[in-house]
C-alpha cells in the first residue's frame, strides 16, 4: 500500500524539477550536528554567559535566565559546567 499525500506529491515534483536542492535542505549541517547538540550548545552558552555577568553568583544567574538556583546547579552538572569562577571557560564539546 503506497498512500502518498498531496505534500509528498509536492515533494517529489520538486524533487524531478529541482533536482539536489530539496533534497538536501540543510547541506552545511552534518550527521553529528542533531537538534540535541544544537539545543546543549546554545544552552551552554547562554548559562555561561549569564555566569560571567552575574560574577558567578548562583542565585542571580538563575534568576537572569528565569530558572530557580537548583535547576541552575542540575543543568550546569549535566552540561559539565564548572559553577567556580576561573580565569576563562568556555562551552563543553558535544558528541554524539
């Protein structure tokens, strides 16, 4: 049983009319780059960026980025961050 939608007809016309374009919609994107990865680093930077301003106090941190202190302190453990100010940090490599 083969039930097509009219998006998947739509797909494959675009596909016979412009060929490697839909495809491959994101071509600078690679296999380990996943929504995952993307969603850590970019939350990675943001605490880490909130430490810096708010001179590493926990408490005004997590309320800059709206969060309570203990969420603070699970997110940053997950993401392997250091919640000790050092000379510089920067955000944990991901792998997938």
């Amino acid at each position: 049983m083969n039930h097509k939608t009219e998006q998947d007809y739509i797909w494959d016309t675009l596909d016979e009319i412009f060929p490697n374009t839909t495809s491959n919609i994101y071509p600078h994107i690679d296999e380990k780059h996943t929504l995952d990865t993307e969603l850590k680093e970019k939350e990675s930077y943001m605490i880490i960026d909130a430490l810096n301003l708010c001179n590493y106090n926990q408490t005004h941190t997590a309320s800059a980025l709206g969060i309570g202190r203990t969420n603070l302190i699970a997110r940053c453990k997950r993401l392997g961050i250091n919640l000790k100010k050092e000379e510089l940090q920067s955000s944990p490599t991901f792998e997938t």
